[in-house]
C-alpha cells in the first residue's frame, strides 16, 4: 500500500474539461515555483493598514500581534510538494487547509501590498486531480494528501469560491477570477457528482465540513468521520453559494454557457432546503436524516443559508434572534458553535462543542451584514465588538492570539492552540475593519460604505481598495446622533458611502488625494 495518496493516483478517474483547463495544475507539472524572498514583518508593517481607534490601544496591540505572526508564518512553495506559489502555514499541523485558508485570505487580503497572501489558494488548484477532486489537507513538504478522495473526509468545505469573490470585493482583480473560474468550476461539479444524495442534497462528515466534534448524527456514527446518512445544511447551503458565485463569475467573464446548469440545481436547492430543513417550531434549520427527520442540534452551521441569500424574507427575522438568545447563542463570548441549551455543550468550549471560532464568526457577520435591516446591522456590530473585545481581553493576558475561546469566559477555549494566525487573525483585522469599525468594499460598485457608529475618533489609514491606498478617518464626537469631522483621501477614484447619525453621505475621491 502506498505510503501516501497522489494527484491523479486513481487510473479510472473521468476527466473533467474545466479541470483540463486549470493553469495552476500546469504550472505544478512545470514546477513553477516563486523565487522571491518572504518579507519579514518588520519591512512589511508600513506598507499594511493602519487602524486608529482613540482609547483603544490594546486593538491595535492585538491587530499588530495578528500581523506579527501571520507574516511569522509564510513558506515558500516547494516543488516536492506540488505548490506552485508561497503561502501562509494554517498554523496548525505542517498540512495545508482548504478550510483555514480559505478565511485565513479573507484577513490576508488587507495585507497584498506586502504580501500576496490569496495566492495560498493557488496551491489547492495546483493539487486538483483532472476529475475535478481537491483534497482538503496537503502535506506542505513533500505533497501528499491526508485522505483518498473517496473518504468521506477528504475533502471541503466548498468556500474557496466565497474566498476569490471577497477577495474581488476589494481588488476588483477579474484577471484572478478568470485563473481561479476553472479549477472552481470543476471542483463544484466534482462534489455534485460525488458528494450529492439521490434527491440531490449534500453530504459531508465532521471533519469535511470543519466543525470536527459537533454532534449533529446519531449516536451510533463516528462525528468526525461518517455521514451518518444525513443531509447537512451547511454543505447544502454552501453548495447553493458556490453555485451562485461561479455564475457571477461566469457573467463577469462572459462565460454564462458553463454555468447555465448551477441555475437549474440553485433554483431545486433552494427549494428543498427551504420545503425540508426548516422548522417552522423552532425557526431554525437543520440537518436532515434519511428518515426525513430533523436531527434537532443547533450548530452555526445553519447561518450558511443565511449567507447564502436561502432563507425566504419572512423567516429572517425570527432566524436570526437566536443569535440573541441567552439560553441559545447569546452567550458571554459570542458567538458559540453549538447552542448553550444543547445536552452536548461545553462551557470551556470542548472544541466545536461550544467554543467560538474566527470562521464562524466572521461568517455570521458577513450574512448579517448582508441582510441590511437596521436590526441585523445591530446584531452584527454587538457581536463584533464583543468578540474583538474578548478576543483582546486575552491577549493582553497571554500576549497571544488562540484557535478558539471559551464561550463563558474570555479565555482560551479546550483545547486550543497558541499564536494561531492562521484564522484567528480575522477577529482584530477583517472583524475590526468591517463590522466594529463598519468599513466595507465593494469594489463592482467603485465604492466604500462605511457604517460609523462608533463616538471616538477612529479609522484606518492605508485601506487598500482596487490596488490603491484610501485614508478613512472620522473625529471623535460626544453623541452618536452629532456628525464627526471626516478625513478621506484615496490614490484611486471611488465613492464613500458614509452611513452617521441617520444620514447617508456620498463622498466622491478622485484618486489624487482629499
């Protein structure tokens, strides 16, 4: 038996066109491979942003640290290991992660002036076997796979495409989404082949969704590892993401043809997930077994829907108070994985048995933000500051930022690991940016909205929006219904949508400075 599994092992694979046509798995056979020189943090710090919060100081310490070890764990691409570009480390066990990386670039793009941090994507495309499969986890020094393709573990979850569109939010790179459009396409049509139920819902286990320990099949299955014969909300609606995004991206690069066949799965997803995943007594999604039951375990994971635009108007609002709940998600630390009022939660955490995580978070963040309901904006910035301030809480106690916390104490969660950034660095970097300080890109509209709620003087000097460097800065003002005085300057044109004390105002920045 071969000591490890490698690209392509699998004689009788099909061969999918559009992963034919992935240049990333070219470059690996070329052995490509970049020859720079990974900057330090030192010669990067004053090319990244820089945020300014008066009072605040222990943010900023903490956004400091976030970079300090993220830039402590860049690699250079080795061709032993099949990788065609230098990445960050997820920090974690020498494999790359499909799931880590792919939030651990939604931080990492704030950072491109230094460091081209999307690029540890790159090297997941590079490994994709010509049927379209990517595995989730990839050894970093010698390539190999942590599992066949064929394990139920081997491989997702499906949010590398979310990756690229967030990270085209604030670059507004097409040259980038057309690279990425063929390897995503062919891996989402891999998992539709492979991963789908017979009445077209999806699969996963444990540890291909990424919440490892979570409870959510019956007692008789291994969580981390079965599948337990279910349909899991989570994959489901990331399926239905995914769909949603490659078609943008298709009409985006005038390739609606290819993706004509996501509208016809989107439109029975939707239906489905909404018609059997849906409780109308709880108002809350879940996983469905083969018996057509609900399993009834409250994970984060149902948010998913949330995020992908899947939860009809008339269910939002109810959905989303759970997230306000005391006995539910409302807990010291917000947001926990599993709800308070579940058999299985863990006051300590116990992993995803309660603990709160960078992902989870920021994806809950992003689905409320999109929502953009007075009441969902408020829930996102109550939950964004509590977390950023917990989150900070610890550092200033252990100088360090860890894998998860404790959901009824600001304190690491059990277990945990230490200077993980890796994901965590979302929390004082992406979390601080968008929803604490309220600034959001939205490069297809040429636009910043920036939501300002907070009284003290704050902002970010060195924002990077569409390869240029914006300053956003706001005075600091005794009542939040009083107008702050506004520094905005840009070295690329764009409007600033500024949303204060129950106004909106328009700002236009020709590029050449105020």
């Amino acid at each position: 038996m071969p000591d490890k599994f490698t690209i392509d092992g699998n004689l009788f694979a099909v061969a999918e066109p559009h992963a034919a046509r992935n240049e990333f798995a070219a470059r690996r056979r070329r052995n490509a491979k970049d020859e720079a020189e990974l900057p330090t943090y030192e010669a990067a710090a004053k090319l990244l942003p820089e945020p300014v919060w008066e009072g605040r100081e222990d943010v900023v310490r903490a956004y400091r640290k976030a970079w300090q070890l993220a830039f402590g764990n860049l690699r250079k691409a080795r061709a032993e290991a099949g990788f065609v570009s230098d990445f960050i480390d997820t920090a974690f066990n020498g494999f790359l992660f499909m799931w880590d990386s792919s939030f651990i670039v939604m931080f990492g793009k704030y950072g491109a002036a230094a460091f081209n941090f999307q690029q540890t994507l790159d090297n997941f495309y590079a490994h994709q076997h010509r049927d379209g499969f990517i595995s989730r986890e990839i050894n970093e020094i010698d390539g190999r796979e942590q599992f066949a393709r064929d394990d139920p573990a081997s491989t997702g979850p499906n949010i590398m495409p979310w990756a690229e569109w967030e990270y085209y939010q604030t670059t507004g790179d097409a040259t980038r989404l057309g690279k990425v459009f063929d390897p995503l396409l062919a891996y989402h049509r891999w998992l539709w082949l492979n991963r789908s139920w017979q009445d077209g819902t999806y699969w996963s286990c444990g540890l291909a969704c990424g919440m490892d320990n979570q409870p959510r099949a019956a007692a008789e299955f291994d969580p981390a590892m079965s599948h337990g014969f279910m349909s899991w909300i989570d994959t489901c609606a990331q399926q239905y993401l995914s769909g949603r995004i490659l078609t943008g991206m298709g009409k985006l690069l005038g390739r609606e043809d290819e993706t004509a066949w996501l509208a016809e799965e989107a439109e029975f997803l939707k239906r489905v997930i909404n018609d059997t995943m849906w409780s109308a007594a709880d108002n809350f999604y879940y996983d469905r077994r083969r018996d057509g039951s609900l399993s009834g375990v409250k994970t984060v994971g149902a948010y998913w829907t949330l995020l992908a635009g899947l939860v009809p108007e008339e269910r939002r609002a109810a959905f989303i108070e759970h997230l306000d709940d005391p006995n539910e998600f409302n807990r010291p630390v917000r947001v926990p994985t599993l709800s308070a009022d579940d058999p299985h939660y863990q006051p300590d955490g116990g992993y995803w048995l309660g603990s709160v995580w960078a992902p989870t978070n920021y994806m809950i963040l992003k689905a409320l933000g999109n929502m953009g309901t007075p009441r969902a904006e408020q829930l996102a910035r109550e939950i964004a500051r509590n977390y950023v301030d917990n989150v900070v809480d610890v550092f200033e106690r252990t100088g360090t930022l860890f894998e998860n916390y404790a959901p009824e104490h600001p304190d690491p969660g059990c277990p945990a690991k230490a200077d993980f950034v890796g994901w965590t660095g979302l929390a004082p970097i992406s979390v601080l940016f968008e929803y604490v300080f309220g600034i959001r890109p939205e490069a297809l509209k040429d636009r910043i909205v920036w939501h300002v709620d907070l009284t003290e003087a704050h902002g970010i000097r060195r924002y990077p929006f569409k390869g240029g460097s914006v300053t956003l800065l706001a005075g600091g003002r005794t009542r939040a219904s009083e107008l702050p005085e506004f520094t905005l300057e840009s070295t690329v044109p764009v409007d600033v949508e500024i949303h204060v004390a129950g106004q909106v105002l328009t700002r236009h920045l020709e590029g050449a400075g105020k």
